[in-house]
C-alpha cells in the first residue's frame, strides 16, 4: 500500500433513506479501494440508521407529538361536515398520534431493543416491536407532515422528478425532517474534521432529496470540501439533475456507475490541484470562470473485479442496525450476464459490462469478513448468479469449511439448479434464493424476452425447496398488454404452488426511461407520456393499446396481494413484517430454522390470533391504554386511503405512480367520510390501533371504574348467558389486541 | 387509561346508572361490541424485496 498524505479526511456517507436492517455495500468498497491506493483517512458514516435511530427515541417522538398537537388539531377536521378526501391523510395522522404517541414515547426503546436481541426470534415480541417502530415512524413524520417517511420510503409533498421542487424541498425545514438532524447530528461532526472530499451514495429516489439537503448544507458549511455524489439512482437521472439550475449549490460533480476508478482519481486529483477534466465517468462543475459551468468527461473504465479488496466496514454503527445479527452485504459480480429482459434497468444502474469474481477470492473476502464482524450471515449482492459460479461457490464454501449462512437472487438455470445442484447449495450454507418468476403467461414471458418458462421456474424452485432453501418469487402486474385473467393466471399459478413458494415479491409494472419498454415504446404496443415539467423524470405514464390501463393494474395488485395474505403463511396477518423487513425471515432461515417449520411457526401465530381464546377474568384496561373517542371512523379513513387512486396522489420515485393534480378526481372517486363516532384504543403492548363503537367505550369506562371484567360482570346485574357470552368474545378481542390486560 | 378528551367532557351520569344502562342494552342484545383492527394494506414500494 503505498501512503500518502494523511492530511486528506475523506467522507463517505449513505444519506437517509435506505433500510434500516442491515448496512448497504457500496460505501464500504469505496472505502476499501480507496484505502488500497493510499488514501489512509476514510470514514464511513451511514446518516440512514442514524437517522431512523434518532427519530425513533422518547425524546425526538415527544417533540413530534407536542407538534403534531400543533399542526393538526383533531377538532379541526371535518368542520363542513364530512370529512374531504384532501383532508384523510391529515386526520389519520392525527388520530394516530392523540392516541398512540405517549404509548410510543414509552415503549419506543423497548421495541428497538426486542429487534436488535434475542426477543427477535420471538414471533409474539418481535411482531408488536415492528409495528411499533412502523407506528413510531408515523408519529415522527406526523410532525412533519404531509412527509413521510417509512422503513422503505421518504416522500414529500414535493414532486421530485421537478428540480424546482426538489430543490426547495431542500430549503423546507418544516416538513423536511432531514435539515434539522444534519444540523444538530451529522454537521457538528464533519465540521470537526474537516474532509476534503465528501461522498455521498445515492441508490434509490427516497435519497435525493436528503443528499441533496446534505450537500448544501456542507457546502455552506465547509467550502473547500469537494463535494461528489453517485450510486444507482443517480446513474438515472444524474445528467438531468446536474444540467438543473441552482444543483451546484448541493454538488461539486457526480459519478456515474461504478465508483472506485473515478472516486480515486478524484481524490486523486483534488490532492493534487490537478483538472478534473482527465476523469472518466465524472461530470462536474467547473467554477473557474467564477459560475458553475457543467462539464461532462467521457465514460471511464470499469475496475477488474477481481483486484477488488475486501470490503471494509470498520466505522459502521453495527449495533444501531434493526436486527439482531449483522448479515454481511458481499456483491460476487456486477453486471448480468444475461442482459435480455425488456423491463430491466440495471446495465444502466450498473455500467457497462459483466465481471465476475473467483470463488476463492469470494470466499476469502467473506470468510474474513465473517471473522472480522462476528457473524456467518451474508447477503450476496447479485443480479443473478453465473450458472458456473452456482457450482463453484458452494464447493469451495464446502471444502473450506466456512460455515456460512446466505442468500442472493438468482435466474433460473435448468441445469444448475437441479436436485444435486440445489442440495449442494443447501450444505454450502444457501438458505434462500430469490427468482425472477414475473408471469405465469407464455405470451408475456416471450414479450418480456426472459427465455424461461413458467414450468422451468417451478421445477428449478421444486428442486431448491426439496432441497430445504426457502424460495421467493419476483412478479410482475400489468406489463404491457397484460389482461386482467392473465394476471389472475399468475395469481393462481402461485397459488397452487404455494408449498414451494414461501414469498412473492409483487410489483406493478412502470416505465422508465432506460429500459427497452421505453426506447422501444412500439413494440410492446404503448404510447408513452411526456411531462415537459418534470426536468428530472425518470418513470413515465404510458397508454397501452390492450391489456390493462395503469390504474386496473394498481388495482390488480390490491388483489393480488390480498390473495397472497390468505394463501402464504408468511404473509397472513402482521407475519408479512417477517417479508417486508430484507433479511428478517432470513435470519431465522439462518439459525436451521426450516422453511416449514417457518411456516408452521406463522400458521400457529395466525390461527392463535383468529380464533377464540379463554377470557382472563381479571382482565382490565391497559395501563398505558390511550382511548379517543372520533368524530369520523378511523377504518373508513384507512380504507379509503388504501384505493389506488388515492397512493397515486403523493410523489413517489419507487413505484413510478404519480399522477399530477389527480387529488380532485380521487376525490370524486372516492368521495368523502359521512360523520360517524367511535373510539380508537391503543396500548404499547398490543401496537394495533383498535376500533371500538361509542358503546365498546362505555364498556371500556365501565372496565376501568369497577377494576375487572369478573366484577363488571358481577356488576352488570340481570345479564343473561347471552350477555356475558357477547362481553367475553369482546373482552377476548380486546386481549389479544392488548386494549386489556391481566390485572395480576 | 389516558383519555384527555373525554375528561373535558361533562359528566351526563353516575357511574351506577352507566353500568345499569349497559346492563339494559347487553340485555337487549342492543350493545354493538363490534371491534375493528386495522389491518394495513402493503404498497407497492414495500414490497420490492430486490430494491429495500
């Protein structure tokens, strides 16, 4: 390694939001070549985790309900009358908090804890612990709203395929959660050490807004530092973004595709006072002139994989991430080897090219790694394994006895996943493999130019879970021309084979501008739409001429979910939280936990909570129950907000479902809320926002003043069998739903 | 329990008659115990397993 100059701080930083289980790997590769070539001053800082850690303590939650109180007043809503459409997401948010926040307060570093420990193996605390922290999460954007921000998602009012609005999203610190926390938790620290070269890696939409809020703020902060940004997202829209007025108070240049060769030269360069015109894969702003003059250097060259070194993690919070055990991210090759299907972006996101590494080297860099961060979980970062490396990896995992536990996704290949194949990859420690399965329908599978069938698939997935590897499918809704009974096919298809497939990762098809579907808009039989306004759009609206339209495949997709949560164990009730969470189903995969017995394990948590249990009779209310009574029904609210029409209406980069000024027509849609009182229940222990009729309440009352339901019903004097047969069913509801608890 | 709405509500009755209506109507089979939970829908965006 040659040394140089340690007077050159690096930052690197993964902006919020990414998801919080586990840390993301592009970071840490940078950091690690960077460290290769000299540069011995690198830290990593992950502003993600930092972030959702923060939001989600007591005291960040007790200033967002104090503002919350502020910003929406319940009494407020509803004052013609009914409630409008425009004001459902107000109302609910503030119904939530006036009943959930102080449950949340208190029980906020509980839930944390149970998700980070060894309570997250078990279903009946790691379950509420979820829906707590997603709760948590609604609370805290509340404070901010109409933003939001999710375990997988941040939005704003904001549209962000428009740099006018992106950029003032920048500026808004009222409904911009980010601009506060950088100040007071991220800025102190840069200022400190005073890096001459930040990095920022932005791989998905939800990141744009607060890397650029990020940027400006360093740069008033601190302005000799160059300030670089790249990463998946960016390899979309970053052309766009850098020719967009007022983008060079955020950013100094950008970096497209890989990052090591071009992050090295600009540090490189930087160091030495040298042009930055000699880089490959850099745009950059010129200011020599005194204004920023976009510059754009031809594409460079890609690294040989294989020089790569080991990932380094070191800096990284592992202790603030949301699961128990860290589970290592370790990409085996960039690139697909394959490289045909229609719909598919990534040799945009990933540059030129497919390059592999040896599965010596792989397996070097990850038993390492597996030493270094006291853990045998990995997370294989591939757009679909080689058909060679599905046989050379395991046997070198096997012969040098690593001991791993893994997952990765995969495309189908016939002939290396077969019954051997598969087993070979079980004992190597393979314990869940993601497939590109897309449709049922051979007509769309040749459309889409996947060259595989639908049968291949389930044999390939027959053979890997014979083999005890726990198999999920990616689906496709509303590819176009696809009809309703097509799509109702795949569904069925799925069904009849859900002892094989445990998960389906369902997605609504969307159109953007890298893919085929797009450049050869003809050929799949659509028409795409222009927004002149949006100078950053990345997904476009598209007119097909059969099949169906976008708005019958969002709603195909409702009910296509909603059959998966009848049919699949693992998606039944809250299990789904198991799915939604990256590599949460994994780690119990990981500790030899069969797919079936998983599976068992969800089925026995959904029958447990359906069917009818014995009824404590010292049951009392919660002693941290919260319980308001609502002029509107908070499920009526929740069900509207659930139609299609009305998720289309807020900016959204990940799902490309964003319909300019369609509040109005959702509104006539979907119409308004008639008055209609209840009261909504909600305790720590439960973390499920209860419904109760003006009459559940009084019962409720009655519950508290007497002390128990046995003495409510020694009190409730003449109530026949009937009677008490009806309160047992309500108290036994009101249990589970931990609306009552024991009093002893 | 904390219900800061409902103690700035006036007091319509004592508690023995609240618990002698409620008696009546559970009688009647007129006590609507309906309980509602909220069971919340998955978007899009979350279930993208590849991306998040």
């Amino acid at each position: 390694m040659i040394q140089k100059s340690a007077a050159f701080p690096i930052s690197l930083i993964f902006p919020p939001q990414g998801h919080f289980t586990q840390p993301y790997l592009a970071l840490p590769c940078l950091k690690a070549w960077l460290e290769q070539h000299g540069f011995g001053d690198v830290a990593l800082v992950d502003a993600s985790i930092e972030a959702y850690d923060h939001f989600l303590s007591p005291d960040e939650l007790s200033w967002a309900a104090e503002r919350v109180a502020e910003k929406l007043p319940l009494d407020k809503f509803g004052e013609s009358g009914e409630l409008r459409f425009d004001e459902l997401e107000g109302y609910r948010a503030a119904a939530e908090s006036a009943v959930s926040a102080s449950a949340l307060i208190a029980g906020i570093d509980e839930a944390k804890r149970i998700v980070r420990g060894e309570d997250f193996y078990e279903p009946d605390a790691y379950l509420p612990a979820m829906r707590s922290i997603y709760h948590g999460l609604r609370l805290f954007s509340a404070a901010h709203f109409p933003s939001q921000l999710t375990p997988h998602n941040f939005t704003m009012r904001l549209a962000n395929d428009r740099s006018e609005e992106v950029l003032a999203a920048t500026l808004n610190e009222d409904e911009n959660p980010f601009i506060r926390f950088f100040r007071e938790r991220v800025l102190p620290g840069l200022i400190e050490r005073k890096p001459r070269l930040v990095g920022l890696s932005v791989i998905y939409g939800s990141q744009l807004i607060p890397a650029l809020t990020l940027g400006r703020m360093i740069k008033a902060a601190l302005p000799d530092c160059h300030i670089t940004a790249g990463g998946g997202f960016l390899a979309y829209i970053g052309k766009k973004l850098l020719a967009a007025p007022g983008v060079d108070a955020c950013l100094d240049s950008l970096i497209f595709h890989e990052g090591e060769a071009p992050m090295l030269a600009l540090a490189n360069a930087l160091q030495a006072g040298e042009s930055l015109s000699t880089i490959g894969s850099l745009d950059w702003y010129d200011r020599s002139s005194g204004s920023a003059v976009r510059v754009e250097n031809p594409q460079g060259h890609p690294i040989r994989l294989e020089d790569a070194p080991t990932p380094s993690f070191d800096g990284l919070p592992f202790e603030k991430y949301f699961s128990p055990e860290v589970v290592i991210p370790y990409d085996i090759n960039r690139g697909c080897y394959y490289g045909e299907c229609a719909f598919c972006t990534l040799p945009t996101v990933i540059g030129p090219g497919y390059r592999t590494r040896s599965a010596k080297k792989i397996v070097d860099h990850v038993m390492e790694l597996s030493e270094k961060l006291g853990t045998r979980n990995v997370n294989f970062i591939t757009d679909c394994m080689p058909p060679g490396m599905i046989a050379d990896l395991p046997n070198e995992l096997i012969e040098r006895k690593a001991n791993l536990r893994w997952w990765c996704d995969a495309r189908v290949e016939p002939k290396a996943y077969t019954p051997e194949g598969a087993r070979n990859l079980h004992a190597a420690g393979c314990r869940k493999l993601l497939f590109g399965f897309e449709t049922a329908t051979p007509r769309l599978l040749k459309l889409m130019k996947k060259g595989q069938s639908a049968r291949a698939t389930l044999d390939v997935a027959r053979n890997c879970t014979d083999a005890g590897i726990s198999v999920t499918f990616y689906a496709m809704v509303g590819f176009p021309s696809e009809t309703r009974e097509e799509a109702r096919a795949t569904l069925d298809f799925i069904r009849s084979n859900s002892d094989v497939v445990r998960e389906v990762s369902l997605q609504t098809f969307h159109i953007d501008e890298v893919a085929q579907t797009y450049k050869d808009a003809e050929a799949f039989g659509i028409e795409i739409l222009d927004d002149e306004h949006a100078d950053l759009q990345l997904y476009h609206d598209y007119v097909s001429e059969s099949g169906m339209t976008q708005t019958e495949a969002a709603e195909m997709f409702e009910e296509m979910m909603a059959a998966f949560r009848e049919q699949l164990p693992l998606f039944s009730g809250d299990n789904i939280y198991y799915f939604m969470n990256k590599s949460h189903y994994f780690l119990h995969l990981a500790r030899d936990v069969s797919p079936d017995e998983f599976v068992e394990l969800c089925r026995r948590r959904t029958e447990r909570r359906s069917t009818e249990q014995a009824v404590e009779r010292g049951l009392a209310p919660a002693t941290d129950l919260g319980l308001t009574t609502l002029p509107f029904r908070y499920t009526d609210v929740v069900r509207a907000l659930a139609h299609p029409l009305a998720r289309a209406v807020r900016p959204d980069f990940l799902t490309g479902r964003y319909v300019e000024d369609l509040i109005p027509r959702a509104g006539a849609e979907i119409g308004s809320i008639r008055p209609a009182e209840s009261a909504l229940a909600y305790s720590a222990n439960g973390a499920e926002y209860t419904e109760l009729s003006i009459d559940g309440k009084q019962v409720l009352d009655a519950l508290s003043e007497v002390g128990s339901l046995d003495l409510l019903l020694d009190s409730l004097a003449g109530a026949d069998e009937r009677g008490r047969a009806d309160l047992n069913r309500f108290a036994a509801r009101l249990e589970r739903a931990g609306v009552l608890s024991r009093t002893h | 329990m904390s219900n800061k709405q409902d103690q700035d509500a006036p007091t319509t009755s004592k508690p023995a008659e609240k618990l002698e209506t409620l008696a009546e109507k559970l009688k009647a089979g007129k006590l609507d115990l309906k309980v509602e939970e909220v069971e919340e829908r998955i978007s899009p965006s979350e279930t993208n397993v590849f991306d998040k």
